[in-house]
C-alpha cells in the first residue's frame, strides 16, 4: 500500500485552524521510515490559537443545547468513518511515526472502539438523575451535568490517532468544544480525524487542530481553555498542573512509566516470552504503558532469559507499509539517540546485552533493534529512568514478594503485567501492585482495550483518568438542584420553632432506620 500522497496532505492542511494559512511559515514533516520531508505544515502563533478558542466557545453554546443522544448520533457516525477510511488512517500514522502497520491498526481500531464507547453509553452516564434529598419527601434532588467549555487537548507524536481524539470524544459527547495542539512531528493524523468528525456532521469549529510549538501554542491554550487533558513526560505534566492550578481549571494526565512486568516460576515460559515481546516492543517501545522491567523468578530465569532473546532477535524490522514487519523504525533521530545512550551507559557499567543493542541505519535513519540487557544496576540511567524506546532490562528474584517489593520501588505507577500459573496467584499478585493499570497474561492491551474501565496513571504517572464513566465525567461540571417542600430545613407548619429545632436531631438520626437510606 502507498504512503499518502501530496494530494492528500494539501487537502488535510486546508483544515488547520488558523486564518488565511498560506501566509504563515510551515515547518517539515518528515516520513519517520525515511527521514525525507513529505509535506509542510503551517505553524500557528498565539493568536490563532486564542482565535480558534474563541470560535470553538461560540459554536459550544449551539452544541451544549442539542441532546446528548444527538451530540453522540455524530460520534456514531464518526465510528463508522474510522473504520471505514482505516486504510488511509493506517498510512498516515506509519508515516508520520514510523511504526509497524500492525500497531497503526491498533490505534484506528481504538479510535473506532472509543467513539463508539461514549456514543453507546454517554446518554446514559450524563442523564439527569434524582438523588436522597436531607428530608424524605421534603427535599427533591436531582443531578445534571453542564459541559466544561472549551477543553484544550494538548497530544503527543507516539499515538497521534488515538491520543488526538480518544480523549476528545468523551468532551465532545459532554458537550464541549475542543481545541487541540498536535505534537510538532504528527499533525497530519489529527487533520485527518478532524476530516472523518466534520463528515460525521460535527461543526468545524468545534474540534480545531492548531498546530504549533508547545511554547507558543500549548502556553496558549494553558491560558484560554477550561479545561486542559495532556499526555506526555511527568516533567512537563507537573509544570502545566502548576499553571492550571493558578487558574483553578481542571486538569488531566497521563504521563510517563518505568513500568513492571512480573514472571513467575509456574508461569508457562512461552507464553511468557511472548506476551513479553509485545508489552516492551510494541510501537518499537514508544509507548507510555510498555514494559521496561521485567522480574523474572530465578528458577526460571535463566531459560526465560534465553528464549526470550532468541524470539527478539528473530523479530523482523522493516520499513513497510504493510503487516510483514515485527517492529518498525523510532519516531526520530532523538528517540534513537536516547535508546543508544541507555543502552551504552549501562554497557559500559558493566550491563550485557543479551539481545539487539544497535542502531540500524541500513533500514532507516531511526532504526534501533530491540534490546534485551541483564544485570542491570541502579548506577545505570536505564534502571530508574524511561527509555521509551525498544529497550527492557531482566531482573532475576529470588520471590514474588521481592519483585513485588521491586516493582514498587518507583515514583511512576501507570501500568504493570503479570505473568503466573494461575489466575488466582496473578490476581493477588495484581492487587499489590502501585499502578492504575495491571494486565494479567497481556502487557498492556487487556487494560487499554476495556474501555469501560478507567485508565491513568498513580505517583508522577498522571493526573486524572481516561475511559470508563472517570474520562467522561471530568469533562464535565456537575449540578446539584435541590427543592425543599412543605417543611423548611429549620420550621414546619404550626410546630413552634423551638420545638422544631429541639427534635430535628432525633428525626435526623432516625433517618437511619427507613428504608433506603
């Protein structure tokens, strides 16, 4: 299947939301597989970004009045668009990150299993809805939620499908609008959903891709939205909450992950070994929930070690537009440059590479194998740090208890795997672990997948949550309206005051004996 066409990104670049765009400066965006500019971008200042926002918070009016059964008819449609143009959808990603075609379906699909998610149960999450008032039959309380505004999407280059609209979605069905700052190297997935969402019938103005430096741009939306959903380093999350927290806006993150995974001694070893190949090197590692760690026990360390480094160095590289490859290129030379670093670090510390290690510019500028390390220590920046790249170090233990405890020991908490011989020793396993996210028999995609379920992060691994009823509900300010009837909170009809208030104690402890309460 071809890359996309010049063609293709003229049309998408006409979508950018800034005022007369051929005017403005572009930057290069380059096929990640190649490193050779494919096409421009026209880069957005300041103003366009709070023009944009001002547009997006006139058309949100129109929008918060349609039922939320109407707002979520479109992103029905939109649903059936993704699948629909998934192809299309599957180019634009591998070109612009480079990944295997299989991981590019994984995210098209997400997008399609997300819109659909909250277009199904978004009604049904935001219906007003009555609640126990203080007085039975006195006090009438009902419950509805109001839409933020504005929300600012600020995204990331390693999903730029599925991290440009799977949060968006859910404030769009709440009724907000959205404006959305697609990271530097990926603009051209957003433009290409913001095209599926206008089809589905979603007004233009209401989901706007500015792109832009985060300097520029994201500095701009910290200070005009209404809310702000980013994903991307603990670094940069902590200092955008500390912005939202002087504006008192709502914030939500997901950010960065040393995450775990843990293999037991009567786990089956192959299976082991494979669900391990895809947890670390899925996206070539570029991912925030991938496996970084894994603490195998010693009885079965030593074949675990030898199996696995024989299956990541049959898997295949390619640059290709189609499912024949086992991992792709990085995303940019940056990327690779940060993976050889780790890797050499910690060889030169006395590491040993069981498996990959090597930059492969016989394939693309942004190659880099898959690495497997041992005997890693905490003196190695890659004991501690993210990677995010194809790299993962074994630590043999002695006891489940000890990986346990090593599994813990970090300030992140996104995701975790677990890997034993029954469902009943991984599922108490699982219970211990510090991360908002634990696949058993999976690495990542059990969790990620289950979109009724919510998904973030604990420790400096996020904010917030996305998915399940959490990731809908924060974009979102619920209202309480409360009636009080026939009797006052503190008088009723011919009962002398004081006595009202002499007896209103025992009435209320009583509440406690009626049914329902």
């Amino acid at each position: 299947m071809p890359k996309p066409t010049a063609d293709y990104f003229r049309r998408l670049s006409a979508l950018v939301a800034v005022d007369d765009a051929a005017a403005r400066p572009t930057r290069p965006v380059l096929e990640a597989f190649s490193g050779v500019e494919m096409a421009t971008i026209p880069v957005a200042t300041a103003d366009d970004l709070e023009a944009a926002v001002a547009r997006a918070r006139s058309a949100q009016e129109g929008w918060a009045a349609r039922t939320v059964a109407q707002r979520a008819e479109v992103l029905d449609r939109f649903s059936e668009l993704v699948h629909r143009n998934a192809g299309a959808l599957m180019d634009i990603a591998q070109a612009e990150t480079g990944k295997a075609r299989s991981y590019a379906q994984e995210e098209v699909l997400d997008v399609a299993l997300t819109a659909r998610y909250y277009a199904t149960n978004g009604p049904k999450v935001l219906a007003e809805h009555k609640v126990k008032g203080m007085l039975p039959g006195a006090t009438s309380v009902r419950v509805r939620y109001q839409p933020k505004g504005v929300v600012g999407v600020i995204s990331p280059w390693n999903y730029p499908l599925t991290l440009a609209v799977s949060d968006a979605v859910a404030a769009l069905v709440a009724g907000n609008a959205v404006v959305i700052k697609p990271d530097s190297q990926t603009p051209y997935c957003a433009l290409a959903l913001a095209e599926l969402l206008y089809e589905a019938g979603l007004p233009a103005e209401l989901f706007a891709v500015v792109p832009g430096p985060g300097s520029v741009v994201g500095q701009a939306i910290m200070a005009t939205a209404d809310y702000v959903m980013f994903t991307g380093s603990s670094e940069t999350g902590a200092s955008l909450a500390e912005q939202a927290g002087r504006r008192l806006i709502g914030f939500s993150a997901e950010l960065g992950g040393k995450n775990p995974m843990i293999v037991t001694a009567g786990a089956d070893i192959d299976n082991a070994v494979e669900g391990a190949a895809r947890a670390c090197f899925s996206n070539s590692g570029q991912l925030c929930i991938s496996i970084e760690r894994l603490y195998v026990d010693k009885a079965i360390a030593d074949e675990f070690s030898t199996k696995f480094a024989a299956f990541v160095s049959s898997m295949r590289l390619a640059a290709s537009y189609d499912f024949n490859a086992d991992m792709g290129s990085l995303a940019s030379a940056a990327q690779v440059d940060t993976a050889e670093a780790h890797v050499q670090d910690a060889v030169a510390k006395g590491a040993k590479v069981l498996a990959g290690g090597r930059r492969r510019a016989d394939l693309g500028p942004f190659f880099f194998e898959p690495t497997v390390l041992t005997d890693v220590t905490d003196e190695m920046t890659c004991y501690a740090d993210e990677t995010f790249g194809p790299v993962v170090s074994i630590y043999p233990v002695d006891s489940t208890d000890e990986a346990i405890k090593l599994a813990n020991a970090t300030r992140y908490g996104l995701n975790a795997s677990v890997f034993a011989g029954s469902s009943a020793e991984a599922n108490a396993i699982a219970d211990q672990l510090r991360a908002g996210t634990v696949n058993i028999n999976e690495g990542y995609a059990a969790a990620w997948a289950s979109t009724a379920a919510p998904m973030g992060g604990m420790g400096i691994s996020g904010v917030g949550r996305r998915h399940g009823d959490e990731g809908l509900i924060k974009y979102t300010e619920p209202q309480t309206i409360a009636e009080q009837r026939f009797i006052g909170i503190d008088r009723a009809p011919v009962i002398p005051k004081n006595v009202y208030r002499a007896v209103t104690p025992y009435a209320v402890r009583a509440l406690k004996y009626l049914p329902g309460r």
